[in-house]
C-alpha cells in the first residue's frame, strides 16, 4: 500500500515533468495534429492556431509543429510572430526547403530583402526545381534591380510550366526593360490569354501598344485594366476590411467577450459574404452560448445570422 501512495504522488510529478521536456501521449498528438491540420486546409486558420499551440507546447522539439504554427500567423498576416515560429523550426531542422521558402516570403512582408533573397536561396538548394520558390525569387531579384538573376530563375521556373501566368508577366517585364519589346508583347499576350482576370500583363500590353503608336489599341488595353484593376482594388479593401474584423472577433471570442464577437464577425460577414473563419467563428459563439444555457444570446445570434450564401 505504501508503494502504491508513492507512486500515486509522483505520477502528477512525472506528468509535468513529462510534458516540459515535450513527451506527451503520441496518438492524442497525432488527433490534434490532424485536426489542426484539416482546420488549416479549410481555410480556418484562427481555429487551428490554438491547436498548432498546444502542439507547440507538448512537442517543442517537433520542428513540423513549429512550421504550421509558423503558416498559421503567415496566414494571418502576423510576419513577427510567424518569422520566430519559422527560425524555432529551422534551428530543429535546418533542411526543410519548404520553411525556407515561407521564412522567404515573411521576410519580404516585413521589408527585409536582402535576407529574404538568402532564405530564398537556402529553399533552392534543397529543392531546384520548386517553381513556386524559383517564381518569388525572380520577382525579389527583379525588384533589388539583378536583371540577370531574375531572368535566369524566371526561365527555370517556366520550363518547368511555361503557362505559369505570373511569371510569364515578370519575364515580360524585364524584356520591356531591356527594350526587347517583341518579346515582352508574346510574354503579356501569353499571360492575358490564359487569365481573363489578369490585370497587369493588359496595362504593359497598353503601354507597348502606346510606345509603338498602335492607339486604339493601347486605348483597348488600358479600358480593360482599368476594369480589372477596380474591381481587383474593390476585393482587396473587402477582403482585408474583412480579414481585420475576423481578428478583432477572434481576440473577442478568445476573451470570453462573446457579444463583442458577434459583432465584429458579423461586420466582417458584411465586408466579405464568404469569409469562411467568421462564419465558424459564430459557429463557436452559438456552441458556447449553448454550453452556457445563454438564451438571449442565442436569440441574437440566430436573428442577426446571415443565411449561407449571403
């Protein structure tokens, strides 16, 4: 009987020490991570944030658990916190092309180009043949002015597809900087061909059009950007009016302020119709008015819900 005392004591003892040096049950691990991950892949990333953070506490030596950790503030436009999630996976696994390319592309976010240009090249080393990775780079090189650099990563990243319609636009661009306007024009008809919605590649195309007197159709080009580029201005505003109100609401949901929630997510409906996380941000409000038998709020939530699809 007093063995058995003793070992009643120190199995929460055990317990903590357990899980400060990240040794936790593998197959609850594995549930959260799956769920983390399919909150992830449906575009829910404040749900699956809280998941991702308590893996990062149970696993701290998991660099995969740093990584989503890492996707999700990207994902939510937080680069600082993002940046420090990438840095704790790489010092775990320093070779995960894959954490170099976003590490990259936070880096760019938060202005720091010439170290997002190394990360770039950190992410080739590992995996050459990536055309997302070789795609940015080029852009970032066309962008600190290294013409050649850009020119030979926007190449490698169209033979490996060459109807990748951005990268068919930034080669165009560095031709039409190069004076190689015939070869800038295929470049842009080529890209303008395979994206209706592409906006860019018509203004350069007005603008070829415009350097070799050819003024109706400049005049053509530049009426379709001109379309193209408000609406596209148009979503932007919605989506990041929208994108701000979802994080307003979650940091009200996270506080128990559940009315101030509704609020802000049903403004961020109001910006954007198809917002996804606030539609299962009031999801949550009503599982927890539910729990907590909150009639009045449920009244609320149900006459101020917008039916899907609205």
């Amino acid at each position: 009987m007093a063995r058995l005392l003793a070992v009643a004591f120190l199995l929460p003892v055990l317990a903590s020490v357990a899980s400060a040096f990240g040794v936790q049950d593998p197959a609850a691990d594995e549930k959260l991570w799956r769920e983390a991950g399919t909150l992830f892949g449906r575009g829910l990333y404040w749900q699956a944030e809280p998941r991702f953070r308590e893996l990062v506490r149970r696993r701290p030596r998991d660099a995969k658990v740093h990584f989503g950790l890492g996707a999700v503030l990207m994902r939510t436009d937080r680069s600082v916190g993002a940046l420090a999630a990438f840095d704790a996976s790489l010092a775990l696994d320093d070779r995960d092309a894959q954490t170099h390319h976003l590490r990259a592309r936070v880096l760019e976010a938060l202005e720091r180009p010439d170290e997002a240009a190394t990360a770039f090249a950190r992410s080739l080393e590992l995996a050459p043949r990536d055309p997302e990775v070789l795609l940015r780079a080029g852009i970032l090189a066309a962008r600190r002015g290294r013409a050649a650099e850009a020119r030979d990563l926007l190449d490698r990243c169209l033979a490996l597809g060459p109807d990748r319609v951005e990268a068919l636009y930034e080669r165009a661009q560095l031709d039409f900087r190069a004076g190689e306007d015939e070869a800038a024009r295929r470049g842009a008809e080529r890209a303008a061909a395979l994206d209706a919605a592409h906006a860019p590649s018509r203004y350069l195309l007005s603008r070829l059009a415009a350097k070799a007197r050819r003024r109706d159709e400049a005049a053509r080009w530049a009426r379709e950007y001109q379309s193209l580029q408000r609406a596209a201005e148009a979503a932007d505003r919605a989506r990041l009016l929208a994108a701000g109100r979802v994080a307003l609401g979650y940091g009200a949901l996270n506080a128990g302020r559940l009315r101030e929630a509704l609020d802000y997510l049903l403004a961020a409906l109001e910006a954007s119709p198809g917002e996804v996380q606030a539609r299962a941000g009031l999801d949550e409000i009503e599982r927890r008015a539910r729990a907590a038998k909150d009639e009045a709020l449920l009244a609320e939530l149900a006459r101020r819900r917008p039916a899907e699809g609205k």
